[in-house]
C-alpha cells in the first residue's frame, strides 16, 4: 500500500527532471543527481525517502562542496524480545 500512496512524489520527480531540469542545466553538485537520489530514497524507503530526500536538496547549495552520497540502504528494524515474567 505503501509504495501506492509514494508512487504521486515519485511522479512529482519524473515531471521535474523532465520538463524543468533540462531548462536550468546540470547544477547539482552530488552523485547522484538530486533528482534520481529522491528517486531512489522514494522507492526504496518510502516515506521515510521523503525526509532523505528533503535533507538531500537542502544540503545542495554553493557552499557545499558535494560529492558522491548514495542512498542509504534500507534497515529493518528489530524490537527487543519483551521481557519475561
């Protein structure tokens, strides 16, 4: 169900990197792309790929010097065995 309610922002993306990135040029200074990491942290995290995804084009400005920063692979969250007794 997930990946329905995320597949509208993954849209958002395509739309993007399709009609208005081509219009302002390569600008960004990650790889990958800041378009294809939202891409990537949507369909792979989910909704938690929208808070990577935000914290991502924040740090995409002048000042910062960029390099390759890839998505972070998805963990699975374990709970502690409840306690007995």
């Amino acid at each position: 169900m997930q990946r329905v309610t995320i597949w509208p922002l993954r849209a958002l993306v395509l739309i993007y990197r399709y009609t208005l990135s081509p219009l302002l040029g390569p600008r960004c200074r990650f790889y990958p792309s800041c378009s294809h990491y939202a891409e990537q942290a949507l369909a792979s995290h989910g909704w938690r790929g929208v808070w990577l995804a935000a914290k991502r084009v924040l740090r995409c400005h002048p000042w910062n010097a960029g390099g390759v920063d890839p998505v972070p692979p998805r963990t699975v969250a374990t709970r502690a065995p409840a306690p007995k007794g």
